[in-house]
C-alpha cells in the first residue's frame, strides 16, 4: 500500500471510530440516567471533550507507532 493510501486509510478509521465511539459513549450515558439531553447539552459536551482527548491519544500513539522506522536487521 502506498504512503498516502495508507494515510487517507488511517485517517478515515480513526474518523469513524472517534465519531462511533462517542456517539455510542454518549447513547450508553443518556440511556442509563447519567445525564439527560432534557436539561441541556453539558453532559454531551464533556462527554465529547473527553471522548476528544481519550482517542485523539490513541490515534497520535497509533501513528507513532506506524510511522516509526524499521530498526536495522529487522
């Protein structure tokens, strides 16, 4: 795969992940009571700051990792 296909394929996933992963987050909080979207949107909004920060962690990790030179021998 080339550098870019495979750039635009990692940029698309973490995408989709980080906007599955908070919609699903967010539904599960709603739904067992935490917070209610009746009374204002600060749950959905820390809820998204937190979900921000928690994957956008793991996708720079995540590219570290990919984009890390092959040791010698290896």
């Amino acid at each position: 795969m080339t550098g870019n296909l495979a750039a635009i394929g990692f940029m698309v996933s973490w995408v989709l992940g980080w906007g599955i992963g908070g919609s699903l987050i967010d539904a599960g909080l709603i739904q067992a009571g935490v917070y209610s979207l009746e009374t204002g949107q600060l749950g959905t909004a820390t809820t998204f700051a937190a979900w921000t920060l928690a994957w956008g962690g793991f996708g720079w990790w995540l590219y570290g990792r990919f984009t890390r030179p092959n040791p010698p021998g290896a």
